[in-house]
C-alpha cells in the first residue's frame, strides 16, 4: 500500500516525468545526401483521440506527410518524411499534441483552441553514401556472423 500511495503522490507532484501519450516507430530518421524517404508509425498510447500537428527545423529540406492528423485512443497512423538533395545536417521533427473529442473534425482548429500541447521530438540526421556502404558493410558482417553462430547452435542441437 505504501509503494502505491508513493507512486501516485510521485505522479501528482511530478507532472513533467510523465510518459508521453504518443511515441514514433523508428524514433529516428536517416537519410542519404541525395535525399529519400523515411516511414514511421506514430502510436497514441494514451485513452483519448489526440490532434497532431508536426513541425520541422527546415522547411526547405524535408516535407511531411500528413502534417495535422487525428490519432484515436490506442490506435496508429503512418507518417512518410521526405528529405530533397541537400548538405549533410541534423534536423528534427516537434510533434504537438493535444487531446481532443470526437467533435473535432478539423486538427488544424484544434491548435487553434488549446493553449499549450505536449510535444516528442524526432531527431533526423543525414549521411554521405560513403558512410551508408561502409555502414552496409559492417552490418553484413555482424549479420553474417549472426548467421553463422545460428547455424552453428543448430548443428550442435541435432
């Protein structure tokens, strides 16, 4: 009982160590110098429908697909990034959020309403296509090891 009552008092006076409600698949974006595409899965682990509006560090670069969407209680909705030709940088992604009702049809008014939404950040990094084949590399070789030490541990059981 005593654990119990010092979880929630923890809760109540810790509002900014809460989880947040809504998490992305990958939680991470990489893309070549030539450009690309990257497809995540924004996952509302929450118990209410929440707006969601996205915001990028450069305009220019990247465009976002859908920008303002509706993510219902314990559901997910796909998200597709697309970065054009450009310098090797770091950038990133805010997603606001809020909750909303089924009322809401519009998420962009949504925003308009609430005063002040959570938000994730998705960090984005670019690399050249020499560091993509040397990583390519590497991961062939661990894969290839793993591979191996499979085969291995199967022969020893038959």
């Amino acid at each position: 009982r005593y654990s119990l009552l010092l979880l929630l008092y923890q809760r109540m006076t810790s509002p900014n160590d809460v989880e947040p409600v809504l998490s992305i698949d990958p939680d991470a974006a990489h893309f070549l110098i030539t450009g690309g595409k990257s497809e995540h899965m924004l996952v509302n682990t929450g118990e209410k429908r929440i707006a969601v509006k996205v915001r990028c560090s450069d305009n220019s670069l990247f465009r976002v697909c859908p920008v303002y969407m509706f993510v219902e209680a314990g559901s997910c909705n796909n998200l597709v990034i697309t970065r054009l030709p450009g310098p090797p940088k770091v950038d990133k992604l805010v997603f606001h959020y809020v909750p909303c009702t089924e009322r809401d049809i519009d998420p962009k008014d949504v925003f308009k309403k609430k005063a002040k939404p959570e938000s994730i950040k998705l960090p984005m990094d670019t690399i050249t296509p020499d560091d993509a084949l040397q990583n390519w590399k590497k991961l062939k070789a661990v894969l290839k090891d793993r591979y191996e030490q499979t085969v291995l541990n199967v022969d020893e059981r038959y």
